[in-house]
C-alpha cells in the first residue's frame, strides 16, 4: 500500500502544494499558476486540488498533511523582533500583531489549515504535521537529489530563527550541523540592496543579479567594512545599524543611504551607474559567503557533493561560482529552491520519517522527473478549447512537430511551447516556455520588448543538448533546472569591439555566436536537456541541431512580465494574442498568428498586471 | 480602539522588557566582534541536533 504525503506552504509568498508517493514527487504546483497571482501567498486551494486529482485521490487517501514551516516559532522570532527593537517599532507593531492574533490569524497557521482543506469537500482532513523552515528546505534539497549522501546547505531570508543552516544528508537522514539565525541573512542582505536599487523585494532579487554584470563591485569592501561581517568559515552577522527590518516594513533606512550616496532608486526610475556598482558589489559578497559557506560544508561533512536549497540557491551566479570553484565535485539545486519546494520538503521530510526509500539513487539519478510536476493537458482537451472557440490551427504528426518547429526557429519566428506537464519552481524548463533562435542577435530585444514587455537590460537563457553542452559553456557538470550559470565556450566567443557602449547598450554587442543568450561578461545561465529528463524538448533541440548545427536555443518562461507561467491552453493563447509570439505550439498543434481571427480585449491587460 | 490597545500593550509592556533585554544580555545577537572565530551556532539540545534524528511535532489530528 503506497503512502502519500501532502505538503502545504502558505501565508507568505508562492504557496504550493506537493504529493510524494512512498518518498518520490509525484504532483506539486504554485497556487500562483492557478490563481493567476503573481507570488501568490493564499492557501493554495487550487494547487491542492491538482495534486490530489493528479492522483485521483481525496484527502482521507493521504496518511499526513506536511506543513512547511513551525508559526509558533516563527511568532516568537516576530515577536523578539519587534520587542528587541522597542520603542522604534510601533507602526511596524501596530500592522503585524493584529495579522497574527485571533481566529484566521497567521499563529493558528495549521488550523487555517485544517479550516481551508475541510472547505475542499475532499473528505476529513487527516493530521497535518509542522516542520521546521529550514529542515524543509534542506529535505527538499538531499531527498529528491541523486546522491547517497551529500553536504546540505540551504541559505535564505528567514524563516523561523535560521537563516543559513548546514546539513549532512545520509539516506533518508539529515542531521543539522549549525546554523545562523536572524537578524543575520544573507538573503536579506541581498533583499536589502534590491530594495534600494528600487525593485520589489521577494520577487526582483534576480533582476539584481541579471543587473550585476553592468557595473564594477566598487562598493564590495564597503559592504564587508560597514554591512557584515563574514567569518573565514563563511559565518556571519550584518550590522543592524544600517538596515531598518527590525523596526519597520522597510528595509533599509538613511544610513543606508548615507553611505551609498543618496536615496534609493525609485520604482521604474532611470538606472544609473550606481545601481549597476550596488548590483555587482552585493553579487560579488554573496558569491563570497557562499564560497566560503561551501568550503565550511565540504569540511564539517567530508562530503564530495553538495545539495542547496533555500532562496539564495537561486542566484545562479554564485551557484556556478560553487562549482567552479571545484570545492564540490558535484553540486545539485533544487529547482524549487524557493519557499515553494517548501510544500516538497516538508512532504518528504515526513516521508522519511514513516520510512519511505530512496530508491532513485541507486539509478543515479534524481527524483524530480525533471521538474514536470504540474497540470498536463491532453490532445482531446487541447482539441476541445481549440475546436470550442473556433481557433485556426493544424495538427501535425507527433512525428513531424519537432522538424517542422524546428524549421519556424530557423527561420527567426519565436515560438510559445507547450507541452506535457508544467514545471515546479520558478524556471520554465521546456514545457511552458518561449524559444527563439539563439544565434540571431535581434532576438534578445525582439523577446524583451515585443513579447515579455520587460526590462531591456535583462539577459535570457539558453537550453542546450546536455551532449554537448561543453562544446558550448564551460560548464564540467549537468544543469537541469537552469541554475548555473557558466561562461560561454572560448571557441564560440567572437572578438568584442569597442563600440564605446556603455551601461545597458553592453548588451548590444554580439560576444559569441550565440549572442541572444550571452551575457555582457560572456555568461550564461544554462539549462541542459536530456532525453530522460524531457524527451519532447529534446526531440526539438535535436531537430534544431539537425536544421542549423546549433543545439542551442533561446529558452525563456512562457508569459509576460508581471504574470504568472502560463498554466492551461487558454493561458498560452491568451498570452500568444496578447505579445508578437509568431507560432504557439500546444501538443501536436500549431498555431499561426497570421491565420488567428483579430484579438480584442475590454481593457487594456497591461493595466491589470502590476508589475513585479 | 485597537490601536489604543495595541499602543497600551507595546509602550507599557514591549519597551519596559525591550529595554530590560538589551540592558542585560544582546537578545537578536546583535554585537559583532572582530576576535570572534565564528557565529555558527550549533542546534544543541534540538530534535534535530547533531546526532539525533529529527521528529515530526504532531500539532493536530
């Protein structure tokens, strides 16, 4: 008899559900692809309920609810916070207790629970169980991974108490070594100038990151003078002096600006040379705490490889820096590094403890069927909301979709692909994704500014066959889930002009024969793809390679700027009518946008999205 | 009404213990000191301290 365990996070940001059947994955969705919410923070109902459809079960068929985080703990921690910084903190006591306290309130967290799955009409709830923040982002991390045993690290914002914590994964154990607690964070450090360089926090961390290779890190010995101070082991405590969290909803105050010469950027306000030099000094410390966290986790454990999780797992850049630093011989992320993996890792962590097996790694590898986890859509249900709304298109032969698409790309078009099931975790990974051809040098401002509607300076991302990914990136290891980032090969690099560009018009010059996906430091952020990982989009990279010689594409999440990944066939035509998409592609059927009736909205949508 | 409450409850109650915290030990760890190796701490005493494996806390059923 199989055990499933359903794991919950909720009430902060991009809740999740996930299922694990005796230890292994088998559905997880971010309410937010349901709600069409960017970040959702709901109970994610909908997510729920995909996941116990997935499997064709109701929750009396579940023997434990997992929830992802202990909000007794995470009270205390809120309190201490605002008592510690008392009297200062009035206003920011006055809006956070009353959200605490009474019924429906974030301290009766598991009854809301209850309260929220009971109104599911899917039968009684069974027991549902907390664990700690932390332990679910390092189970979400080791259990699911490839490895035997393995070093554990997972670094984020907060939780509870921890913030960073170190981990020895052996079989289905994890034992905690040691950790850092708030205030202390480097994922609110880094939250921290993400703020000030006028992005919202939570959710434009990697926009600083994609900021970074634009400016010098002139600030970075500021940084370890005056912000933190980081331990040869890759321990460390931030100056509370400069940040105002403790006492506000802000996160940084006028010392703050003091010493980095004025205020903050304003939201959407011109970019200037001093974000570009705050985005590349705050990079450059993070990717030094983490080399030095990762020397600190190799030492404690003697492990060969390493495992992360926790928010700060998705700065790619400091990931690729881990490996190839050669610290690790290995290192793998969870690719719903975030608060939503939470959902997973508090599902297995429980798994393991009623004594579910890894039996995955005896294959070698990992548990996560490539992160397609979500809501699939059969031809049938393709055919039925094409057919019901009268939407012009043609079906091909599974056999043909790959060569015929690949003959679209070839040719400059950009193509919304869509198919099999959704990814869990923030990538799109080849199954709700926008691809284009990554040798075209147009491509990158045609993606920007004509279909993502997003800002110019950010770079896209290639996926490449994993077969050849070292013909191309200097990268010594696999990258599944898009989060490493590596240079681009010296053979396929072109000399660099001096154009006399500065700031974002970097961007402009080609560096490589790849340069819609190549960063202005000759980086990129790379996914490699496998036929065992997802075979159609390896059919197509194929197909591709076959047409133009180039097993490279230009692969970026299937949405506008704003908005959630598409999740159903009404979101991807949605999003197709909406943007300059040429062709969309769903299942075994193509659409064109020169043949598709004209598209009208009441308003206009771009006015709904806020922006993020 | 609530936030007269709320004012009551944090100048009366929250500041006095804040004051009192910070006068007798540095409650969110808040000093840094230069002669410090490290500011890992190590979980003792947890249930998921070095050694023991960690439990599920059954909080309803």
């Amino acid at each position: 008899m199989s055990e499933l365990i359903l794991g919950v996070s909720a009430f902060y940001h991009d809740s999740a559900a996930a299922i694990v059947r005796d230890g292994v994955p088998v559905a997880a969705a971010q309410e937010e692809r349901f709600s069409r919410v960017r970040h959702d923070s709901s109970f994610p109902a909908r997510a729920v309920g995909y996941c116990l459809d997935e499997l064709g079960v109701s929750l009396p068929d579940v023997s434990a609810i997992a929830y992802y985080e202990d909000p007794r703990l995470k009270f205390r921690r809120v309190l201490a916070t605002l008592i510690g910084a008392a009297p200062t903190g009035f206003a920011s006591f006055r809006e956070t207790i009353p959200g605490w306290l009474g019924t429906g309130g974030k301290l009766d967290a598991l009854g809301n629970v209850r309260r929220e799955l009971a109104s599911l009409g899917r039968g009684p709830v069974p027991g549902i169980v907390a664990r700690r923040h932390h332990e679910s982002h390092a189970a979400s991390a080791f259990f699911p991974s490839p490895y035997d045993s393995a070093a554990v690290l997972c670094v984020d914002g907060v939780g509870e108490w921890a913030t960073t914590t170190l981990w020895h994964g052996r079989g289905t154990e994890l034992t905690s070594l040691a950790e850092i607690r708030f205030p202390h964070s480097l994922g609110l450090l880094y939250s921290a100038f993400t703020y000030f360089c006028g992005f919202k926090v939570d959710s434009g961390e990697y926009k600083l990151m994609g900021l970074a290779p634009y400016g010098e890190p002139r600030f970075a010995e500021l940084i370890l003078e005056r912000l933190i101070d980081v331990k040869p082991d890759g321990s460390f405590r931030l100056n509370m002096g400069y940040f105002a969290y403790l006492r506000g909803q802000v996160m940084t105050g006028r010392a703050f600006e003091k010493l980095f010469g004025g205020p903050r950027r304003t939201a959407e306000g011109p970019l200037t040379q001093r974000e570009f030099d705050l985005a590349a000094s705050v990079q450059k410390v993070t990717e030094e705490v983490m080399l030095r966290l990762a020397r600190t986790a190799r030492d404690r454990t003697g492990e060969s490889v390493l495992c992360l999780a926790g928010g700060v797992a998705l700065n790619c850049v400091a990931n690729g820096k881990i490996v190839e630093s050669g610290i690790f011989d290995e290192v793998w992320v969870q690719p719903a590094a975030g608060d939503a993996g939470g959902a997973l890792g508090a599902a297995l962590a429980v798994a393991m403890t009623n004594g579910a097996r890894r039996e995955h790694t005896g294959r070698g590898r990992d548990a996560m069927s490539g992160a397609l986890l979500g809501p699939s859509f059969t031809s049938a249900q393709i055919a039925a909301y094409l057919d019901g709304r009268q939407i012009p298109h043609q079906r091909l032969e599974p056999g043909d979709l790959p060569g015929a698409v690949a003959a679209e790309l070839a040719s400059g078009r950009i193509v919304g692909w869509f198919q099999d099931r959704m990814e869990f975790g923030p990538r799109a990974l080849g199954a709700r994704s926008i691809l284009g051809d990554a040798r075209d040098p147009s491509m990158r401002s045609a993606m920007n500014l004509k279909i993502k509607f997003r800002e110019s300076f950010r770079p896209f991302a290639p996926a490449v066959l994993a077969s050849e990914v070292k013909d191309y990136f200097d990268l010594g290891q696999e990258s599944p889930y898009m989060l490493l980032v590596a240079q681009v090969a010296a053979a396929r690099q072109v000399p660099v002009t001096d154009t006399g560009a500065t700031g974002i018009d970097l961007l402009r010059v080609p560096r490589s024969t790849i340069p819609a996906v190549t960063h202005v430091d000759g980086s990129a952020r790379v996914q490699t793809v496998t036929a065992d990982g997802n075979p159609g989009f390896h059919a197509l990279l194929t197909a591709f390679r076959e047409r133009t010689g180039c097993p490279v594409l230009v692969n970026t999440s299937f949405n506008v700027r704003g908005e959630p990944i598409v999740n159903s066939p009404h979101d991807a035509y949605t999003c197709f009518m909406r943007t300059n998409i040429d062709t969309l592609v769903m299942g075994d059927f193509v659409l064109h946008k020169s043949e598709q009736p004209p598209w009208s909205e009441e308003s206009d949508w771009r006015s709904e999205i806020p922006l993020d | 009404m609530a936030t007269l409450l709320l004012g009551v409850v944090y100048f009366l109650l929250a500041t006095p213990i804040g004051w009192l915290s910070r006068l007798l030990h540095d409650p969110l760890s808040r000093r840094r000191s230069r002669r410090t190796v490290s500011y890992w701490i190590v979980p003792a005493g947890r249930a998921d301290a070095p050694g023991e494996r960690s439990r599920a806390t059954r909080i309803t059923s």
